[in-house]
C-alpha cells in the first residue's frame, strides 16, 4: 500500500468513527460532556483541579502533583499553540451529522489537528500522575471525558484527539527530563537498623504541636495504629510533653515542623528511643529528605520495625534553657546560621501575623539588606566581616532544575557556605545561592566541612537553628555526631 493510499484509508476511517460518534445516542452524556469541554478552555478547569488538590491533600507530594500537572500543561499548550496547529492546517469537521443540542455555542476558529483540549487534559493527568499515582487516577477520568467530549461535540476527530494526548503526555515527560521527579531521585543514603516493630502502635507516644493541625493527625494516627497514644500540646508545652513521652514509650513520635523535629531529635537521643516523624508543619525539610512524605509513609515503617541511622549537626555551647542557663551544646536537623538569616527570622515572626507570612518575608528581606550590618566574627582563625554564615547537617545538592536536598543524611559532612561582607548584600546571597557547594570567590566560600569554629561573636548577636532563634555565645564550634539519631523510614518508598 502507497503512503497515498494509507492516508486515504486512515482518513476514511477517521471520519467514519467520528460519524459513528455523532450518530449514536448517547443520554447520559448530553447533559455533562459539552459542559465539561467549555469548563476545559483555556485550562481553567485544569488549574481549578490543581487547587483543590493542593489544598485538599495538604502534602509536599500532592502539591508537587498539582505543581507538576500544571507545568505539564504549560509546556503542551505552548507547542500546541505555536508548532502543532500551524503545521497541519486540517478543517474542522462538518457539523452536519452532530445533533444540535451537543454544539458549542462558540465553535474554535483555529484548525482542527492536534487537539489542545486533548493535549493539555492529558499532560496534566500525566504530569499529576508522575509526582501521585492515587491523584493521577482520580484525574484520568476527568480528563479521558474531556478529550471525548471533543469528538463528541463535533469539534474534532478522533485522530486529532489522539494525537493531541500524545503530545500532551509528551509535554509531561519533558517536564520530567528537566526537573526529575520525585520518584527519579536516588533514594537517601543512611543505615538501616531495626527498631522495634509496633505494628498497632502500642508503645508509642506521639506529641503533637496544635499549631500544625494535631486534629487532623489524630485521626489519621489511631486509625493506622489504634493502640498508640497521642498528645497534643499548646508550643510552649512540646518540650515538656515530649521529655515525658519519652520516658514512658518504647518510641518517641512526632508531629510538628523543623523546630518541633528538632526538639524532638535532642530528646530522642537523650533518651535513647528511636524516632518516629510525622511531617506536620510547613517545611518538613528533614522528613522530606529522608523520604517521609505523609503520615502513611511513617505507619508504614513502624509497622514493619524499619528504620536508618542519620547525623545531627552540633553547636557548642548550646541555646540559653528556660533557668537562663546555656546547654553545653544544641542539635540542628537541617541548618545553623549567623548573620542575616537570624535577623531576617525574627522580622518575618513578627509581623507575619499582621500581614501574612509572604507579605512579611519580603518586607524583612528587603528592611535586613537595605539596613543590616555585616557580623564581625573569627572563622576558623580568620577574621573578617561576613554577612551570612551557613551550615547545612549534610551537603545540600547544587541548585539547579531540580529543588534543593539531601541525598545522604550520614555523611558525617556540614555543608558551609559563607557570604563575605562588602557592598550589595543582596547580590553577594544571590550569587552564593546560585554558586552551591564546593565553589569560591570574593564574594562567597562554600566547603564541605567536619567543624567550624567561630570567635569574636559580639553580645547580642542572633543565632538560627531549624528556624528557631536565640542569642550566640560570644565563641561556638559547630560539628557533626555521626549517626546518632534512629528515624522510622520505610526502606521501600512508594
């Protein structure tokens, strides 16, 4: 068969099957599909979608699902607009055999091949899917109607509907190629050790910061594991609560951002009893980079007794207690810093109340960099101004496509980055931030470091751990202690 002769019989049969589609009754689809083709111009149903999904699932994955879906989206409506209907300028169907009650009150005036619908319903779904296989089902209902309803209507045929899914599903796969996903990433190195499996939970004490919705983790808790005790506590009461929970439970539990993580951590190895992590607050950095997405993720890996072995960075000496004395030193899952950090936390704390969190955290940066003085401190025997010291527990990858973490939480490594002081602040965190590890310049220095050692720290001076804020003693050392930390984390993750 000639190429000639193989596109008449597939156009002979395209046209036959979007007849056959006009032709049939279809009751329960007259009231719905042409509905749902308007809902889908422009991508509006798509972004409402991607929403409610943000906000219903309230997790880092369901909100990479959304984010995902509608990039996905972006880049397929792009080369649809701009390549694919430009290079195949086909008519649109004659709408002869379509009923009435089926047409769009507004027909596409563009060509018919590929369809834009198609390619965007099926770049979303795909891209949702990549990131949440649970989401991407829910969608792929919704999206298979809404590439129907174009043949449907009569705005399209079957061909072009085909061929707009396969770009769309193409546009979600470069995506992929650009910023992996998470499910690309290499799962974090760290030792595995075997806990104690507490498949209902008994023996588990779990503290629960209110400020991070305790309600809704409460449920969710003693529904996976119904004989695990579950205590939710005002802020001021976590450390409390958690020293207490700990005394008393085979396994110290969990749920709160960094800063309640962090306590949580301290306590945990104090008192010798693994860790187990409910990502609650806002961040979750660590529970992140450990791979602990959900509180199902966390279930899980109590109910088989799975667990790894992870560091914590160290200052000496530590945070000024509740007596008004200084701990002979303080732990950090994430990051310790000096300098404008600090200071830009404590003006977004204050005001975020007022004016919201984003509104606040621009208004800081903006007060910190225009007016801030660079911190004179010794490091490591060197003295100079700097505006930023920074110390990552674990090296950070280099930014880039892909967002920022860790891929090994016992490397027994701090990832230092310092911003030395002069003009343009502003400029000087820019281009450390763009820099990432292992670079030096004028302007910045990072390092993979085991300690550093800072002197010459003026009274007063701020100091930032995970988020929380205190005044620094005149001299610290910051350091690492190996594998000192049990977390749950299940060595297989979904």
């Amino acid at each position: 068969m000639t190429d000639t002769a193989r596109k008449s019989w597939f156009s002979r049969w395209d046209r036959r099957v979007f007849r056959h589609v006009a032709e049939r009754a279809w009751p329960a689809a007259e009231p719905v599909l042409p509905r749902l083709s308007r809902a889908a111009d422009h991508g509006v149903l798509w972004f409402g979608i991607a929403a409610g999904i943000a906000s219903v699932g309230r997790s880092a994955r369901t909100r990479r699902a959304a984010v995902r879906g509608v990039a996905s989206l972006a880049v397929a409506s792009a080369v649809i607009n701009t390549v694919g209907k430009r290079s195949v300028r086909r008519s649109r169907p004659l709408l002869d055999a379509v009923p009435p009650v089926r047409q769009l009150r507004r027909q596409p005036f563009t060509t018919s091949f590929p369809s834009g619908h198609a390619a965007s319903a099926a770049a979303f779904t795909a891209g949702v899917a990549m990131e949440s296989r649970g989401w991407g089902a829910v969608v792929a209902p919704v999206a298979v109607s809404v590439a129907f309803s174009r043949v449907y209507t009569g705005v399209h045929y079957p061909a072009d509907v085909v061929a707009g899914a396969a770009l769309g599903i193409g546009a979600a796969l470069a995506v992929r190629g650009i910023v992996p996903a998470r499910s690309q990433l290499a799962p974090p190195v760290a030792r595995p050790v075997d806990p104690p499996a507490l498949p209902d939970g008994a023996g588990l004490v779990v503290v629960a910061n209110r400020r991070s919705g305790s309600a809704a983790l409460a449920s969710l808790v003693r529904a996976a594991l119904p004989r695990a005790e579950v205590v939710e506590c005002e802020p001021a009461d976590v450390v409390r609560e958690l020293e207490s929970a700990a005394a008393r439970g085979r396994a110290l539990g969990v749920y709160g951002g960094d800063g309640t993580v962090n306590a949580a951590a301290g306590i945990a190895v104090a008192q010798g009893v693994p860790l187990a992590v409910f990502p609650g607050g806002t961040l979750n950095h660590f529970a992140h980079d450990l791979g602990i997405e959900s509180v199902a993720d966390t279930c899980r890996a109590l109910a088989t007794g799975e667990a790894v072995k992870v560091d914590l960075g160290r200052f000496t000496p530590g945070p000024v207690t509740a007596s008004g004395d200084r701990a002979p030193w303080g732990y950090f899952v994430n990051t310790f810093s000096l300098g404008v950090y600090p200071e830009l936390v404590t003006f977004r704390e204050r005001w975020s109340p007022r004016i919201g969190g984003w509104t606040a955290q621009v208004l800081a940066a903006g007060k910190v960099l225009r007016h801030g003085r660079p911190l004179e401190a010794e490091v490591d025997g060197s003295h100079r101004p700097l505006w930023l010291l920074f110390a990552g527990n674990g090296i950070y990858q280099r930014p880039g496509p892909a967002p920022g973490n860790r891929q090994n939480l016992a490397d027994g490594l701090l990832d230092v980055r310092i911003v030395h002081g002069g003009a343009n602040p502003g400029l000087r965190l820019i281009a450390a931030a763009l820099a990432g590890p292992l670079s030096r310049s004028p302007v910045h220095a990072a390092q993979e470091r085991r300690r550093v050692r800072i002197a010459g720290i003026a009274a007063g001076t701020p100091m930032a751990y995970d988020g929380e804020i205190t005044a620094a003693p005149p001299e610290l050392l910051v350091d690492k202690v190996p594998q000192i930390l049990t977390v749950y984390r299940p060595r297989t993750l979904l």
